[in-house]
C-alpha cells in the first residue's frame, strides 16, 4: 500500500475551493465558513490514511472513492456545521415535566401566535393607549392577579431568581426564619441557603428537619428579623413523624411583629389536581388567600407555560422589587412575555382547559385512551415491518420537573426488542435519528410511554424507529 501515493491524490484546498459544488456553497454561505469545512473534509481523509495498517490494503479504492467524492463531504460538513443544537425530540419516557427535555410543551395554537408576533416589533414596552413608554410586566399583570387574588404581579427570568430578587429586596442585611425542613436543594446543586447568602440576607434555621413548631418562629424572632420563608417541598417529601407550620398560621405572628411572610410555591398550580385523580398540590390562590405577602413559583411546570419566575403579592413589595437593580438584570424577554400571557389566558376560563393546555390534558388523560394509542402504535411497528417484537405493556409515568414526587399515574407502553441489534445500540441509535426518540430500557426492552406521545406523533415514531433500524 503506497499511502504517499493516496495523500498526493487527494485535491488541494484551493483547487477545492474553485470547483462548481464548491462555488455554490461559497455563494450560499461564504468563503470563510466553506474553506474551514473543506479544510475539515480533507484532515478527515488525511487521518484515516495515516490510520490505515498494512493488513487493510482493501480499503484504498474505498479511500479513493472517497477522494473522488471529496466534494460531498465538503457539503455535508457544511450543512452539519449549521445545523441547530437545539432540536425537536419525542418524549418516550412518561415524564411530563422532564427538565432535560424543556419540561412543559406549548401547545400548537400558542406555538403558531408566537410564530405571528415574535416575526414583527411589538408594544412590549410601549403604552399604545398613552403614546410614551409602558411597561413590559402590564401585559400580564391584569391576568395574573385576577386569576390568583393578588394585588400585584411580575415577572422574572426563572423561579430561582425570584427568591433571589425578593430576599435582596426584602431582606438584604437582615435575617430570614426559614424551617430546617423547607431548606431543598434544586437542580444543578442549587439550594436555598446559597441563594439567601447570594441576596445577602442571613438564613435562621428552626426547629428539625422533620418536625417545626409556631414557637420556634416565635423564638427565633430579633429586631434584625426582615421576613419569614416558606418553601414548598415540591421536590420530596418527608413522610411519618412530621410536623410543619402553614403560612395561615403563621399569619397571627406577621402581623404581631410587622414581618412579611414570603412563600416559594415552585410547581405554579393554578387548578385543584383532585379532580384528576392527583393528590392535593399547594395553590397559589390558597396561599394568597391565607395571607402570603409575596408569593413565587415557576412558569414551565404545572402552570404549562414557559420557563419563568412569577411573583404575586401585596404591591408595596411588588414595586420595591421592581425598583431592584437587579430586576434589569434578571428580566423576561418578548418571547416569555407572549408565551406567558398567552398561557395564562386560557386560565381566565377552566372549562376544557385540559384540552388547551398540554400538560394538563397529559395529566388528566382516561388510561383507556393511552392504551389505546399504545396498541395504535404497536400496530403500526407491525404493519411498517420493523425488524423486532413488540407488545403493549401497563407501566408508571411520573410528573417530574420537581413536582409532585411521590405521585407516579398508571400508563401503558410499548415495548420493542430489536432483532439484530441489541437494546443498548437502538437507545443510541435512536438519539442520532432525523427526530430524536427519548424513552426508557427496562427488561433489556426499549420501552415507550405513550403518556407524552400525542397522536399525531405516531408516524413519526415509527420513522424515527425504521431510521434506527436501517
């Protein structure tokens, strides 16, 4: 094998740069951009011919094919090296809420009104009414508060900021009373206690991690006291010898010491879960109701909107945060600002809202429709013929995203086992396809939850599944 001979054959960069296919790409996305590729396309070429051994001699017409086809691959890095990160994926896995996979969808009408308004400018901080600069929180504020009671809203970046943005109003150089048992841990290591030092306000523990009495807030209580926490454990619960204080009974002692009460609520649940069949999740309207100052939770969880960090409560909190250095930094962009009110309008009347908003009607899904769209799909993997068993079997979805964590729904599944490839190798395939397929390997099967599998994506399931199978 004459491997200098098989480097001189392959063509120079600049003589790649004038051939026709080449020009094209050139004309399409720039000279600079097209040369890195080609210069890509040929190192691809140059390492596998330094890699070659003596004993595969029979890969050089391979190599030389190769070379003569130089200018395809210079297209195909090309178009891979503008191809979005960012990317469409179908949830096998029952989660509803997965984090790794954006947590809540947008529903198809709400997807294609942002489509409309995010492609033109928009009033998002002009006062069409009074011609002069408005405020971007007044596109939602009205909705938000009728909907929870609360005298006023706003709205920040995640849910994470708002503790941040309402300690460091409220509380900075002060203390904060919070229960021992309320101190979690979010995503990506991120706690509360970090967040409260972050605000540069000083935590209070009381009482045990178990159990936390009301004269352990009033014990803890000094001049230099700013406002007691509540966090909502929404994340995990604490299950038997058990004992908390709820803000509606810590309300007597506000009031006595002039101490606000902040809640952290998380999941965002407007609507009473029972009716699902769901145990009963803390609302934000309840905690209004029982006199909460300031109260924060998510966007993107149970509300089903985008992600966001919404605060409600008395308006004179409302406007100190407002007037926060850091709200600049943390603040909402159009895209949650349409999302968000887009959302929360179809709050303003319940009935059939599990039918306009995905994560509702996932939630509240008869099992008898899931089967069904279970042995929709299995037949389909038959009548398409791809090359392995699969079968309809009972298994547990989970709501995820840090909501209800001791809450898993009965569901039904597919299950595929692969006739020539293993378990493992379809998983991996499967992730490579045009649409990525997201699902669970359990009993060495290939498991699909038709939980977060709507209808419509059925067909392209099976797609995604012949890709792999190729």
């Amino acid at each position: 094998m004459d491997k200098n001979n098989l480097f001189r054959r392959i063509p120079k960069v600049d003589i790649l740069l004038e051939e026709g296919k080449v020009l094209d790409l050139i004309q399409d996305y720039g000279l600079s951009y097209v040369t890195d590729k080609v210069r890509e396309a040929v190192e691809e070429i140059r390492e596998e011919i330094k890699l070659l051994s003596p004993s595969e001699e029979n890969r050089e017409d391979e190599i030389l094919r190769r070379i003569d086809h130089i200018e395809d691959a210079i297209a195909e890095h090309v178009e891979q090296g503008i191809e979005l990160k960012l990317r469409p994926v179908l949830n096998g896995t029952g989660t509803i809420l997965h984090t790794n996979l954006g947590r809540a969808p947008l529903s198809h009408k709400i997807s294609t009104e942002l489509a409309t308004l995010l492609s033109s400018y928009s009033n998002l901080e002009y006062n069409l009414e009074e011609g002069k600069r408005g405020e971007r929180y007044s596109h939602m504020k009205e909705m938000i508060c009728k909907i929870t009671g609360a005298e006023d809203a706003m709205v920040v970046n995640n849910n994470a900021s708002s503790v941040l943005l309402i300690l460091s109003t409220l509380a900075k150089g002060g203390e904060v009373i919070v229960s021992r048992g309320e101190l979690i841990e979010i995503g990506g290591k991120f706690r509360i206690p970090d967040v409260c030092a972050q605000s540069d306000a000083e935590m209070v523990e009381i009482g045990t991690t178990n159990k936390t009495h009301l004269s352990d807030y009033q014990e803890a209580i000094t001049e230099n006291t700013k406002a007691f926490l509540k966090v909502h454990t929404s994340n995990y619960c604490i299950m038997g010898f058990t004992e908390s204080v709820e803000a509606k009974d810590l309300k007597s002692l506000s009031l006595e010491h002039n101490i606000p009460i902040i809640e952290d609520l998380g999941s965002g649940v407007l609507l009473p879960l029972e009716k699902y069949g769901i145990r009963h999740e803390p609302m934000v309207q309840e905690a209004i109701e029982s006199g909460v100052d300031v109260v924060c939770f998510s966007g993107d969880k149970l509300l089903g909107g985008p992600q966001a960090g919404i605060i409600i409560g008395k308006k004179k909190y409302i406007d100190a945060m407002k007037k926060n250095p850091l709200t600049r930094a943390l603040r909402i962009d159009k895209f949650t600002v349409a999302a968000l009110s887009m959302t929360l309008r179809e709050y303003l009347h319940m009935e059939g809202i599990e039918e306009r908003i995905p994560v509702l009607k996932m939630l509240s899904e008869p099992l008898s429709s899931i089967k069904e769209r279970a042995e929709s799909l299995c037949n389909l993997f038959r009548d398409n013929r791809l090359p392995g068993d699969c079968t309809v079997r009972a298994c547990t979805s989970q709501v995820g995203g840090g909501s209800l964590p001791d809450t898993y729904m009965d569901s039904f599944a597919v299950s595929f086992h692969p006739h020539k490839i293993s378990v493992p190798e379809l998983e991996k395939r499967l992730h490579f396809t045009k649409e990525p397929l997201i699902g669970r390997v359990m009993e060495d099967d290939f498991w699909i939850d038709l939980r977060t599998i709507r209808e419509e994506e059925l067909e392209r399931v099976v797609e995604s599944f012949q890709e792999a199978l190729e």
